[in-house]
C-alpha cells in the first residue's frame, strides 16, 4: 500500500501544472541582479531603466526575452496551462504624422527570431516563413503601420498573431470602459497597459487595453478569441518583445512587465515606473514659447534692418496656398522646410536633370528622413486643383515595391514632389553601357518580381486603379537591400474599379508605348502590361528596347523573336551571366516578355496571371500557340510611331540610346 501511494504521489506531482512562474519588473529593468532581460539586435537598458527596444537605426529588429524559458505544458502532447501577462509601453515618432513599425508581444521557440526582418515584419517573421505553422510563435501586435499584404484594417491596430502577420484577429486600438467604445492613439507617446490572457480549460485568448490614467483593467477585452494554443506553443518556450525599425524615426519603450502562469499577472504600479523621456519636438517647443518675448525685444531694437531682411526671405520662401488646399495639410511641405532640406537646391546635392526638371536629395531637418525632391515646372493653371488631388491619393499608396511619394508643395509656378530616397539608384545603370556593377540572375528576377507586385497592386488592389503609363528599368529604383520599387507617378493617372479611362494625350517612352494607345490616346492596365513587357526583356537582355547600331534601329522584342523562332530563345539573355542563372526562369520571363508585347491587348496577360505565371502557380502558355509572328510583333513597336518617332529623336540629339535622354525617374536616388 505505501509503495502505491508512494507512486501515486510521484504521478500527481508530474502532472500538476508548473506553479510560481511568475516575475515582475515594476522599478525599472535593471535592477534584478541574475534576471536580466536578454537582449538582441538594437535594443538596449536605458539608465533610467527603461526598456527601449529600438534607436536611431533604420531597418533593424530590438528583442527583449526573459533569460529563462518558461513550462507552457507538462509534455509536448499535452494541452498549454493558462497563463497572464501584463505591461505598460510607449511609442514615441519624432515626426508628427508619420511613424515607424510597432512592437510585439511574443512567445517564441527561441530567444529572438533567427533569419526574422525589420519594417513591416517587426522583427517576427519573413517574406519565406510568414504563415508557416512550423514557426510555433504567438504573438500580440500593436502596429502603427497599415501593411496591405498583410491585410491589415488599419494603421493603428492590435492583432492576434499565430505563426504570421497575418491577424487571426484584430481591433483599432482602444479599450471599453463606462458603456462605450474609446479610441487609442499607438504612436501618440503616452504609456499604454496592455492585458494578455488565455484560459487553458475554455481556450481562450483575451487582449485588453486602457491608458496609464485606467488603474484597473477593462471589464470588456478588446481582442477575445476561442484558440487552443497546444498545436502552436513547446512544452517550453521564451517570452518577450520584439519591434523593428523603418524608415521614419521612432522608438519603441517597455515601462513594466509582469507575467504569471496558472494565475493573475500581479498589477504593475505606474508611480514606481522610471520617466519617460521628453520628445524632442516637445523641447524645441518649450524653447519656443520662452523665447518668444525676447525675440520681441530683439526685434524692436533691430527694426530697421530687419524689415529689410524680412521682406526678402518672405519674398524668397513665399508660395501660394489656396482654401482648397488645406485638406492637404499633412501632404503639403513648407518650400523653406526643403529648401533647407536640399542646403537651398545647390549644385551638390543635385541628382540630375529629367524632362520635367531638377531632382535634389535633401534631409528633412525636423526628422532626419532622407528624401529626393523633384522640382516640376507647372506654370499653367488650369488643372492644378485636380492635378494636386491626384498627387494626394497617389501619396496614399502603399507597398513594399512602390517608392513612397511623401508629399508636394507649390510655389512661383513651381511644383515640388518630395519621395523617399533610394540609396541604390535606378535599374538601368546596373544594365547597360558596361557598367561597373551589375545584378546576378537572382538579383534581377527578384526586382522583376517586386515590379510584378507593385504593378498589380496599382491595378487591382488599391481603392481605385492606377495606371503608371511608364513602367521602364529607369523608373524602377533599388532600396538599400537591391529590392525594386516602381518609382515616378508623375504620369500616372487613377479612375474608378469598372469605368473606363478617359482619352488623354499621348505620353510615355518610345519603346514602352503600346501601339493601341498611340491610336486612341487611351492609357489602360493593358498599356502599363505592354511596358512591363519591355522592361522584362531589357532586364533578361541588358538591352535597351530600342537602340541604334550604326544607321539602324533594333528593336529588342524583335530581336528575342528571332531567338525563340531559331529555337534558341536564351541567346538573347544577357551574356554577363556567364553560365549562374536558372535557365527556366531566363526562359520564362523572355516568354513572358513576348506575350506582354503582343499587338492584341486582349491577348495580354493581366498582371494577377503575370505574378502567378512567374510564381510558377501557373504554367505559362506555349509561344508558338499565341499566334505571334515576326511582323506583328513589329507592328506593336511601329504602328503609329514614324512622326513621333522622327520629333522625339530630333528632339534629344541623339537618339534613344544618346546620352543625351535622362529619365526623371532615375534622379530620385543618388548615384554609384
């Protein structure tokens, strides 16, 4: 009997679920001697003790784990116990309507995420695993950043995450107290509470939150989710917070933390929290206001010459702003805020000179954000009112494939639209005229795929349809990773899902024209799929779609059809791959670029079939069964084009491939 009680004794301690689990960090995070919180990327203590995950660095991942692992289960096949945990944030943008990525709470296999990326991944997953229900990670996101690829509701959420970014569940942030709903502002810089809590018996996830000012938690979550967590957590697992950086400058602060399993979190008090530093912004202000009468003073005293000064700078920083613009507000930039942004618009910082006028990288003085700024001549009147709107709602679009246009500012006649900066400049001086650096096979099929996304993000996607109408290597640029990014809207134009495009002018490339839109003057995503078609072949070829070779001209898809019609389609890829590329993908996308470049827009590709024709999804019809033929694809590139043609080349000197012919485009990124 006592050897039976003695063996049922064992069993129940083996079973019962780990108890005391349980640790609180309320004075700061650094002052528990042997549990200090494990730190990886650029996260870091402060000295006042508080935990801030991100700094000044673009494009980098914080993590903050508890050092030891913590028992979720008695094995791996059993169920997950209940557990609680609850901590105060903040989320300081030191640039007023823009923000940074958000912060995650995270369960995770290890401490940190190994291969996870920054930006819109915020330090959890990336573009391979995101989704994988091999990943065995939960998490609790509070992101500031609408990422559509993510379906994301908004840019000022909180989401359940299992295994991806892509939410189970999400809310707009705020919490539910005294019978209602109340908004929450994530990048407002206030201290946050945020409750996470599951149930191991219901199976339950519950997330709450409320402001500092809320001592106790909201009696209504707002993130309640019916999930068992066995499948997706070990038997042990590491806890902690995650965020990453992006390209607006914000940091990223964990106040107090408290975790407990099988039980309540214990109650973090907030007068034992460590300050939180003042926003710079906030300082400049404070400096303001107190200066302000002794610049008065000042004033007086030098008002003789003063006044002189100040009527030039007036004349010289003025700028017309009319009633309807200021529902721009956030869009519109002061031309003083980029006139000191470019050091006054001098010679060095100049990228170059495109058709429609000087490009100047600059650096916005208030946040540091590197910034290209493109100075269009617009002396007409008429149409601008409606041409700003459209520069506003293309200022909305966002992708990871798509240079962000920032905003404008009118002046004198004068427009000025300001984007991110690229560091690695345009496609095309990675392509042509013997360059010292060149893209690997890899490289480039990457770029053409991120310019597949863009485009059909463009197209079908975004709330309305955006037609580029001059997709070319010029125009599409390479961020610090070599990813590429459709740049240069300042053609583009925007109608409706199911109207059609209104007849326009005739605008674009030579070479990247369609032959239906030289006819009608009509500007379609069949046009944008046209010069798509040009620029997957001058990436596969390193060749310009038209180039003249002694007193002829030679035409790239031309060329390619004569390969493929030898049955010998990869002698027309770029001989500078040596014998590193994947001879399918070489063969697939010169395919591709003939079907793009087909004379019957009906028989094109929608960029949705292009993006799966180059995932493989879908196996790409054969050439010989699209009824293509010497003389038509010809006719694509011809028809219509002899008088244009004649006065575009006169009008550059030199003739397409002349160096002569800058694309605008390109001058948004800095040279190499």
């Amino acid at each position: 009997m006592f050897v039976k009680l003695s063996v049922l004794l064992v069993l129940l301690l083996l079973l019962t679920p780990a108890e005391g689990q349980d640790f609180i960090y309320n004075n700061g995070f650094n002052d528990r001697s042997g549990l200090n919180l494990a730190l990886d990327g650029i996260a870091e203590i402060t000295p006042e003790g508080l935990l801030k995950l991100t700094n000044d660095t673009k494009q980098k991942s914080g993590y903050a784990f508890y050092p030891n692992p913590v028992t979720f289960k008695n094995s791996d096949n059993d169920t997950v116990f209940s557990f609680s945990t609850n901590f105060v944030f903040a989320i300081q943008s030191q640039y007023a309507d823009l923000s940074g990525h958000g912060i995650a709470f995270v369960i995770a296999p290890t401490r940190g995420l190994p291969g996870a990326r920054p930006s819109q991944y915020l330090g959890l997953f990336n573009e391979s695993n995101t989704g994988n229900l091999t990943n065995h990670v939960f998490a609790v996101e509070l992101d500031t950043i609408q990422s559509t690829e993510f379906h994301d509701i908004n840019d000022n959420h909180v989401g359940i995450d299992i295994n991806g970014l892509d939410s189970v569940k999400s809310a707009p942030a705020g919490y539910n107290f005294s019978g209602g709903f109340k908004n929450l502002t994530l990048i407002s810089g206030k201290e946050m509470r945020v409750w996470v809590e599951y149930d191991g018996t219901k199976k339950q996830i519950e997330v709450t939150m409320a402001p500092i000012g809320v001592a106790t938690k909201p009696p209504t979550p707002l993130l309640s989710l019916k999930y068992n967590l066995s499948s997706v957590l070990n038997k042990t697992m590491y806890i902690g917070f995650s965020s990453s950086t992006g390209s607006v400058l914000t940091s990223h602060y964990v106040v107090g933390w408290s975790f407990r399993m099988n039980g309540q979190a214990q109650d973090l008090i907030a007068s034992k929290f460590p300050k939180l530093p003042r926003i710079e912004g906030k300082k400049r202000s404070m400096l303001f206001t107190f200066g302000v009468p002794l610049l008065s003073v000042s004033l007086v005293l030098l008002l003789v010459s003063g006044v002189l000064y100040i009527i030039r700078r007036k004349r010289k920083f003025a700028e017309v702003l009319e009633d309807w613009e200021l529902e721009y507000g956030p869009q519109r930039f002061k031309y003083k805020e980029l006139y000191i942004a470019t050091k006054g618009f001098r010679e060095k910082e100049l990228l170059g000179t495109g058709g429609f006028g000087k490009v100047y990288r600059g650096i916005l003085p208030s946040s540091k954000i590197e910034i290209a700024v493109k100075r269009v001549s617009h002396e007409s009147r008429q149409g601008m009112k409606e041409f700003v709107a459209e520069i506003v709602s293309i200022g909305r679009l966002r992708h990871r494939n798509l240079v962000q246009l920032l905003g404008y500012c009118r002046r004198k006649g004068e427009l000025l639209l300001v984007y991110d900066y690229m560091p690695n400049g345009s496609l095309d001086k990675y392509l042509y005229d013997q360059p010292e650096v060149t893209l690997n096979w890899n490289q480039r099929f990457r770029v053409i795929k991120g310019v597949a996304a863009g485009l059909f993000y463009l197209h079908e996607e975004w709330e309305q349809v955006v037609i580029h109408r001059d997709v070319k290597a010029s125009n599409v640029l390479l961020d610090g990773e070599l990813n590429g990014r459709l740049g240069d809207f300042g053609l583009a134009r925007l109608y409706d899902h199911g109207t059609d495009p209104q007849t326009t002018h005739i605008v674009g490339t030579l070479g990247y024209l369609a032959p239906e839109h030289t006819r009608t003057g009509r500007a379609t995503t069949g046009t944008d799929v046209f010069a798509f078609g040009a620029f997957l072949l001058e990436v596969a070829c390193g060749k310009r779609p038209i180039e003249i070779q002694g007193t002829e001209d030679v035409i790239l898809v031309d060329w390619v059809f004569s390969c493929w019609s030898r049955s010998n389609i990869l002698e027309a890829r770029d001989q500078s791959f040596g014998t590193e590329f994947v001879a399918e993908e070489v063969e697939l996308v010169l395919k591709l670029g003939l079907l793009c470049s087909h004379s019957e827009p009906a028989a094109r590709p929608s960029m949705r079939q292009v993006i799966q024709y180059l995932a493989g999804d879908v196996t790409l019809p054969e050439v010989s069964r699209l009824g293509f033929s010497s003389s038509g694809l010809t006719f694509a590139h011809h028809e219509g084009f002899d008088d244009y043609a004649m006065s575009y080349q006169s009008s550059l000197g030199k003739g397409f491939s002349g160096s002569s012919y800058v694309a605008e485009s390109a001058l948004l990124s800095g040279g190499r």
